[in-house]
C-alpha cells in the first residue's frame, strides 16, 4: 500500500467467528486503509478479537436480513472503495495487491473475485471490491446480490478467496438449515422472481430433499426471462434440475433435461459432463465421446457457475479415456489420459490408467514411469500397487 493508491475499507459481518479471525482478518487487517467489522450477536470473544486486529466494530442486533447487515457494515465505510470478507474467508496480502491494481480512477466499475469453497474446492465468481456509493448496495435476505448501476464496468480479476465454512458437515447443514428459513420467506415475498427461487432449490437438493428441489427448479427454469437476463444461473438451475431428476431415480427426465441444456447452451461445459456422464453409464459409448470431445473442444464457458476449467477438463478427459477403451480406441484413450494428467497433475487416476494401457501395449518402462508418478502421489493406492507386483513380481 502507498500514500498515493486508493484507500480501500474491508468491511465483515460476522457471529461468534474467535476461531476463525486469526485466519481471516489477522492477515490483511493491516493491507487497507480501514477495517469495518459489524458484529451481529455474538456469544465469543469475536468483538473483542476484532479490535485487537485494528478494526472499528459496530454492534447490532440480527435483523434476520444478510443484505440488511452488509448495508449496515458499508454504511459505516469512510473510504472510497470497499471490499467486503466474510469471517471464514482468507485473502493473501499479495491478492489486496493486485486488487488494488484493477481500481477504475472514475469508480464506475466492480471487480470480480473467485472463491474457492474447501473441501471441494468449488469455484464462485463473487463481486467483491466496489466503490463507496449511495447507489450500490446489497439485496436479498440470504445469498444476497450486490445491485449497482448497469453501466458499470465489470473486471475479472485473478485474485482467488478461500472459503472453508462448509468443511464442517454439521455446521454446514446448520446453515444450510437457516438459509432455507430465508430463502422460503423470499420466495413467499416474490413468488414470480427467479434467483430466490433457483437458491432455494439448489439449499433443498444440499439437504437431499430431492422432490421439493425439483419443483422449485422446474419453476424457476419455467422464467424464460432468465435465460437472458441470468443466463450463467439459469444454466445452472437446468443442471441442478437434472441433478435432482436423477437422484429421484427419474433417470429418463434427467437425460431429457440435460439434451434441453446441451442444446440450448453447447458450450456449457458442466452440462456436456453430466450429459456425457450418463450416457456413458448407460452403455451410449459413441455418444458419450461426442459430447465429451465437444466439452474439450468448446471450453467450460460460464466462470460463474462454480466450475474449476482445469479440474472439469481433467474429469472430462479421465471419462473419454474410459468410453474410447469401451469402444476398443486404445490409442485415443492414451490421447485422453494424458490431457486429464496434464490438466490435473494432482489425480493419480489418469496415470493408472496410463500404466495399464502401456503394460498392455508391452511398453514396461513407460508402465513403470507412470506408475511411479502414481504412487507418489497415491502410496497407498491398492490397484496401482496390484499392477506393479503383477508387472513385476521380482522387484
């Protein structure tokens, strides 16, 4: 930070986070030029703590509104643009850094950040920074969107946010709990709108509450509108659809929504997956490939829709090096597996896989290198570990 860059106020709303502080705001309370922390009713220490990280806490009750408390903690911001964290977020000192180098002099423009949700490491596309105006703000009791004017330039920036909220199963489920309370009364509110809908359909199918999942999203992709509008969410609301259809057991409906998507939107990439996905199950090997070479050769499209690129990649190739060896194509299946290691350098599948192939092919010192590459990063793994002693029963 220097005298001459634009200040930046951090603003938090948070509840009983003493355990989670040390690792959200203790690192990069001191990168902005003000901290703002709106504490909601916590039973902790949590005030307390947050002070002695430097941050101005502001004390109130919950409104039972999460849009109504982030107002509350930008509200209380002095400077001229605003990122806002959450008390299990973390942001490297280095991301602040380069956040600070995307700020638009005129402050007509938002800048997009990518949370990355441990364990799984789902990835969300978030506005994040702001500029401090009156016509900026916060909707929506849960899961809430910033609203600002449309002429406002949007920035995808690099910079990555953990989350680990959800690492907790039962903490998880606690609050997927609470927001289906919120989520019921919006959509009770505005019964018509898409999104609170969509989020209340995504919570009931988290809680494997399949039958009420589907029927929220079959009236939310029923808005036509959102497919203009929202077409990152509407996209996703399909798959969801599908997703929810097939855990039913209604396997045929599910293929049925999944063609309606890959249709209307082929460069959906999670869309082509699951499609695929399904097909391969079912034994349509040819036209599982299909879709799966289209995903590879389209991209993910829709960084919004919580997609990793690389990882999707990976699965994908991993998948079409299985369906082209159902097909007897070994050596597109090689092709396959190689682009899934080289998407994923951590997943000792496409490696395995790649061992097999090569043994079959009577290529032992290739076998043995794959194989190696592995085990070290799966030492445990008992089929790597089978193939070796039946390649090489001596060694």
């Amino acid at each position: 930070m220097t005298d001459s860059s634009p200040a930046i106020s951090l603003c938090m709303i948070v509840r009983n986070e003493e355990g989670n502080l040390s690792r959200s705001l203790a690192p990069v309370g001191g990168c902005f030029d003000e901290v703002v922390v709106v504490d909601t009713g916590s039973s902790d220490r949590t005030p307390d703590l947050a002070r002695s990280y430097g941050a101005r806490v502001v004390e109130i009750e919950w409104p039972d509104d999460f849009a109504a408390a982030r107002n509350v903690s930008i509200g209380e911001a002095r400077c001229d643009w605003i990122f806002w964290l959450d008390g299990d977020n973390y942001i490297s000192p280095e991301g602040v850094a380069e956040l600070r180098r995307h700020l638009d002099p005129e402050r007509k423009s938002v800048l997009w950040c990518t949370e990355v949700v441990l364990p799984q490491g789902e990835r969300l596309v978030q506005k994040r920074v702001f500029p401090n105006r009156p016509e900026v703000y916060f909707e929506g009791r849960v899961h809430e969107q910033l609203v600002h004017p449309a002429d406002y330039r949007s920035v995808l920036t690099p910079v990555e946010i953990l989350h680990w909220g959800y690492e907790d199963k039962a903490a998880a489920r606690i609050k997927g709990e609470r927001n289906l309370r919120l989520l019921s009364a919006m959509v009770q509110q505005d019964p018509d709108v898409f999104y609170p809908r969509y989020q209340l359909g995504r919570t009931l199918l988290n809680l494997r509450r399949f039958d009420e999942s589907v029927d929220h999203l079959e009236r939310a992709v029923s808005r036509g509108e959102s497919r203009s509008s929202n077409p990152g969410l509407y996209r996703h609301a399909q798959l969801l659809l599908a997703t929810a259809l097939d855990r039913l057991g209604r396997g045929s409906e599910a293929e049925d929504a999944l063609r309606r998507l890959v249709e209307a939107a082929p460069d959906y990439g999670p869309g082509r997956l699951a499609l695929g996905r399904m097909l391969q199950a079912g034994g349509a090997y040819a036209e599982a490939a299909e879709h799966l070479r289209a995903l590879l050769e389209y991209g993910i499209a829709d960084p919004a829709g919580g997609a990793n690129p690389l990882r999707m990649k990976a699965q994908a190739g991993l998948l079409l090096g299985r369906t082209l060896e159902k097909l007897a194509r070994p050596d597109e299946s090689v092709q396959a597996y190689r682009a899934a290691a080289q998407s994923d350098a951590s997943d000792p599948e496409p490696l395995l896989a790649l061992a097999r192939l090569s043994l079959a092919a009577g290529r032992k010192p290739e076998a043995r290198n794959y194989l190696t590459r592995c085990l070290d990063l799966s030492p445990g793994n008992r089929r790597a570990r089978l193939l070796w002693r039946e390649a090489w029963p001596h060694a």
